[in-house]
C-alpha cells in the first residue's frame, strides 16, 4: 500500500511544528511512482488545506556580485573555472540595488532577493550587504540573501540587520551532489542551513532537477530538506538552463512531467512552505506551468532576469495569472 498525504501531518506528531521529519526515501519514492493524475489530486489537496490555491507570491531576484565565483558547480555560468559569457563584477552600490528593490515593488514583487557569487562573504562587505538588507525593509518589502557558507557570527549579522530569509540550496541528493559539486560538501550546506536556523533567520532552500540525477536522487534531495529541523519556509525548484561553457551543457533535457512530479512531491511531504518555480520558466509552456501551480507551487521568481539566466516578461507572467484566475499576493 502507498503512503498517502493524511500521513503527512497529524495532532500526534512529535515534532514541535506538527509536521513529519523522519520521512525515508522509499516512503518518499512511493509519491514518485502514484500515476499522475491520484498524485497531483493528493498534492491539490494538501496544498488547500494551507493556502488559498489560486494565489502566488511574487519575488524578485537580483545578482548583487556576478561571477569570479571559485567553487566548481557544473551548473553553474558564474564559475571561474568554465569559459562562458559571463564577466566577473564587483558588488553593486546599495542604491543601484535599491533602486532595483523599488522596480520590483512598483511591479508587483512580495520579496526581494539578493544573490551574490561568493563562496562566502568576507567581512568587508557585510556593511554593504546590512545597508542593502535595511534600505529593502525600509521599502515595505520581505529581504532574502544568498551569499554562499555563513558560519554563525555573519548569520547573526544579517537577522540583526532584519533579514528575513536566507537562501541556501542542497542541489541534489547527498549521493549525487558530489557528481556536481567538489569545491564544497553536502555537509558545508547543511552546516549553513544551521547557521541560518540558529540565528532565527526564515531557511529557503531547493534545489535543481534535470541535471542527469535519477528519481531517486530527486527523492533524497527532498528527503534531506523535509528532514531538516524545521521545514524550509521557502523550498525553490529549479529545472537546470544549460548554459553554454559549463559542463552540463548538452545533456538533454528533463521530462516536464518529471518535473511537475517533483513539484507535487515537495508539496506534499512540506505542506506549510512556499514551493516556488525558479529557473527554467523560460523554457516551460502554460500548460506545464498551470500544472506545476496545479501540483502546488505557489511562489515564482517574477522578472525579466534571474541571476545570469533569462526569465519569462512580467507582462507574460500577469497574462497567464489572468487566465489561469491566479491573483499575486499582496494585491
């Protein structure tokens, strides 16, 4: 018999949140395996139970430091090591940020996130990294970073500063995510992931599909994230972009329907968190954007950019919520 989402939460559960944090990856791979159309109804019903289904929250992403990034994921343009289109740049000026931060808010946009590509940050940019995170509340705004490794005394600079979220991906599975990564261990992410949790600052964290993992491997990165202390509030689904230079460049390309799986299976086994389409929306149709909203994903990256990759027009993005009867939230 498969597990079923009336499994997933229930008044007995031991953990503080109510939730299950003790899932195994066969429990998990028994979701993977339901025919379609009995996963996304278990998936639709779960995400009722905790969110008005026919709205999205907006956020907005913004590459404060782009490229000259050291570490060597094979995904990844901003890598010094892999000959792409990118160019290394400094850290913007706060009020260029800023100034992104109040385009993002005029055009719909909940969350403004900050991303930068650092193996970590060193400690003479964290007075800009704090006058950016402030002048993005000053705006009304919820603030997310990702930085690269904190270790605990920077975690505490940003909640001091008033961050709200800190963005912190697994990738992968612990098995696969040494097929992509060398330059830092699962083990380093986890240990940030902790960091984050100890300074009470909101953990948003996901990962990438479509990289040449197996379902299994989808499997134990969702086994690793439900399994956390505490459920991330915001859980980022990425399909990879290949780009053109780094070595997943070439490698084909995912079944959509894989990855809506995907989609439905966060939502299930985390059925309080934001699940958010990130990377790769560009290349999705409408149909298969309506069913990952249908398997659950309630939040997108909103905006003609991500950090170094392309993302559907604003005006598209308001066209399919219009016809799909989708409302931002906030609005």
């Amino acid at each position: 018999m498969s597990v079923s989402s009336e499994q997933v939460s229930n008044i007995d559960s031991p953990y503080p949140d109510g939730f299950r944090h003790n899932w195994t990856k066969k429990e998990i791979l028994e979701f993977f395996d339901l025919p379609m159309m009995d996963l996304l109804f278990q998936a639709q019903t779960v995400h009722r139970k905790y969110f008005d289904p026919n709205r999205v929250q907006l956020s907005q992403l913004c590459s404060i430091k782009t490229g000259g990034c050291p570490e060597d994921c094979k995904y990844c343009p901003q890598s010094s090591r892999y000959q792409t289109d990118v160019d290394a740049e400094r850290l913007m000026a706060v009020e260029k940020v800023l100034e992104g931060a109040r385009t993002a808010k005029a055009n719909g946009a909940t969350r403004y996130c900050m991303g930068a590509a650092w193996r970590s940050p060193k400690d003479r940019d964290m007075a800009a990294v704090v006058d950016m995170i402030k002048g993005v509340k000053d705006l009304g705004l919820e603030s997310c970073m990702t930085l690269g490794m904190l270790d605990s005394d920077q975690a505490a600079t940003l909640k001091e500063a008033g961050l709200d979220y800190y963005n912190h991906n697994v990738d992968s599975s612990p098995e696969y995510y040494k097929e992509i990564i060398t330059t830092r261990t699962y083990q380093d992410r986890l240990d940030t992931l902790e960091n984050v949790r100890g300074a009470g600052l909101n953990v948003c964290s996901g990962g990438i599909v479509g990289m040449g993992e197996s379902k299994a491997d989808r499997a134990g990165m969702l086994q690793t994230l439900v399994n956390l202390p505490q459920h991330p509030g915001s859980v980022p689904i990425n399909m990879l972009v290949q780009v053109e230079g780094t070595p997943l460049y070439g490698k084909g390309q995912m079944d959509p329907f894989d990855f809506i799986r995907t989609i439905a299976v966060a939502r299930i086994l985390m059925p309080a968190s934001y699940v958010r389409l990130s990377a790769g929306r560009e290349a999705m149709s409408d149909e298969m954007q309506a069913m990952c909203f249908m398997a659950g994903a309630n939040s997108i990256f909103y905006g003609e950019k991500l950090l170094t990759t392309t993302n559907p027009q604003q005006n598209t993005d308001l066209e399919l919520f219009a016809r799909l009867g989708i409302t931002p939230e906030g609005q």
